[in-house]
C-alpha cells in the first residue's frame, strides 16, 4: 500500500518517526518519506543513520504552527503521520500557551493543509492521556483527536480522511519509568522509588505502535481511533525484574499522574468493536455514506472499558525481564 507513495511525517526525528521510517524503508519501496521538523541538528543526525536510503528521504524544517510551511511542505503528499507534540507533561504544565499553540493549532494547521493539497489520509498519533484528562497534556490531545475526527466533515467530496492511533508510554521512551530505573541502577542505586504501589502500565514496543499506524493507513475510513491489545504490568513488577529485591519506598503520585492508562472508557464502549489484535472506537457522526466504516469485529458489552488495571493479559517478572532486553536504554 506504501509502494510509489510520498509519506510526510511531522515531528520525524523522534523515535516514532525514526521506527516509523526504518519499517518502512525495510518492507515497501515508498517514493519518498518527508522528515519533517524544527531541529535541524537532530535532522543532522538522522540523515547520517539513513544515509544509505539517501535517495528516498527528504528533510524539512519547519513547525506545526506554520501554516504555510506545512502547506507547501504537503504539495504531493499521499499520507501524513502526525507525530509532533509538546509531550511532556510538566512542561505543559508550565508553559500552556505553548502546549496550545503547538497540540491544539498545530493540529487544524495540519487539518487544513492536507485539505488544500489534496493529501489522501492522516493519522494523528494520540496518548492515553487524552482519556479523562488530568493534566494540560492531555486536554489538549483530547482536543487535538476530536479536531482530527471532526475534519472528516469538512472532506466534502475530497478523497481524504483521518483516523487516529492511541497508545500510551513506549517502552524505553524518553522520560518513562525504564530509562529513570535504569539510570539508578546504572549510577549505583540501591532502591527504586514507586510513586504508588498499585499503578499499572501498558506494555507497548516502538514496533507494535508503527503496525497499528500500518494498520490505520490501510484500513480507516475516517474519524476512527485505533487501539492496540497490549499486555499490562505493574511498576512494581517491572521494579523487582530489573533490580532484584531492592527497596522500593513508596513515594506519592506525581502532579497530573495517573493509577492506570485507560484507552477506552465506558462511554466509548457503544462504538467500540473488539478485533483480533486491537480495537477500534468507530466515530459516533457519518459525514458520508460512502465513506462510512463498517465495523466487522465484535461489539464490546456494555460497561465496557479497557484500562492497564482491569486488562486481562498481564506480564510476569521474568517475562518483563526478558523483553527489558529489547529495550535500548543507552540511547
């Protein structure tokens, strides 16, 4: 599906954009792939561990609040990743207007760029935390998913949609639990601070976040957001299976921090249909029947919610053990 076609992704220098463009580059023969983003020297550095695929990638700089940049960056452009965000929750916290300018009006700058230029789709990557929100991250995701489900009205008869793809923390991520774990240990630590001895997580590889993008690419119809089945764990867990026996003082909740990710909540659950490996919680409005999805999988009950606390595959020690060691941590 990705053979001779043009793929631009915002925010591409990230590990997203990087795993992203290495499957890509590894299992289709794309006309080109667009990196696009602010940081010239992290393009810098991309472009020399892609230089073999020199002939395939093309490198923008430039903003998801530029409007006109996107514009003329999507002149062409058969599909776009929608990667970039400010992330990080205390930054956030801190600077809001930014966090707005860049998640809530980079995200219609998107809408309304790939509507000019006739892109054919968009996937939007979203965040547990844009469920229930307890922190300006994830309010304005929540605000950034509903913009890309409700751009689908304003399609007309353009042969366009957007879908989105939503998945909590990758394992190994920049500013999660593993690489804050590993530097204690690494630096001599004899304990691993837990915030709350009941917290859960997902468990999600870089790998399995491009599929379901993959997936979203080849199957949305548009307005649908895309949920993988992923096995929980608990911190403490993942505590004992990277240092054995070690204290683990329980140290308080973090600002804007929660229990459990929830991916699909009670409400959802009347639009939401269970597939093999993933869920999808399909649009509760039609803009077109032509273009409308038809759901194939099964319905989920009512009541229905998928969270890491409530999940029904979870990992054991030696299981998170051993899947640690696919984690790069000296990155």
């Amino acid at each position: 599906m990705l053979n001779n076609k043009s793929i631009l992704i915002t925010g591409g220098t990230g590990s997203f954009g990087k795993a992203f463009t290495r499957y890509v580059l590894e299992n289709y023969n794309p006309k080109k792939i667009i990196i696009y983003s602010r940081d010239e020297f992290k393009q810098f550095i991309m472009q020399n561990e892609f230089k073999e695929h020199a002939d395939k990638l093309r490198f923008f700089i430039g903003d998801v609040r530029d409007k006109e940049r996107l514009t003329r960056a999507f002149e062409g452009v058969d599909y776009v990743i929608h990667a970039a965000a400010l992330k990080q929750v205390p930054a956030c916290e801190y600077n809001p207007a930014e966090a707005i300018k860049t998640n809530i009006n980079g995200a219609q700058n998107v809408i309304d760029a790939a509507l000019d230029t006739n892109v054919k789709k968009v996937v939007a990557l979203s965040t547990d935390k844009a469920v229930n929100p307890v922190n300006l991250y994830g309010g304005t995701k929540l605000v950034s998913d509903k913009l890309f489900i409700a751009a689908n009205a304003y399609a007309g008869s353009k042969d366009v949609c957007f879908s989105i793809v939503r998945y909590g923390n990758v394992a190994g991520s920049r500013g999660s639990i593993i690489p804050l774990f590993h530097n204690i240990i690494k630096n001599g630590g004899t304990e691993l601070p837990i915030t709350d001895y009941r917290m859960t997580r997902f468990w999600i590889s870089l790998r399995q976040g491009v599929e379901l993008v993959i997936k979203a690419l080849e199957e949305a119809k548009g307005g649908e957001t895309f949920i993988s089945k992923i096995p929980s764990f608990k911190i403490t867990d993942l505590a004992e299976a990277m240092m054995p026996g070690c204290s683990m003082p329980e140290v308080g909740i973090r600002v804007g921090e929660k229990l459990h990710e929830v991916m699909v909540t009670v409400e959802d659950a009347p639009n939401t249909y269970e597939y093999d490996k993933h869920f999808i919680i399909y649009p509760q409005m039609v803009w077109d029947e032509n273009k409308k999805a038809i759901p194939t999988g099964k319905k989920v009950p009512e009541g229905f919610y998928y969270s890491s606390g409530n999940n029904t595959e979870w990992l054991t020690v030696e299981e998170i053990r051993e899947l640690i060691k696919t984690v790069d941590l000296e990155k």
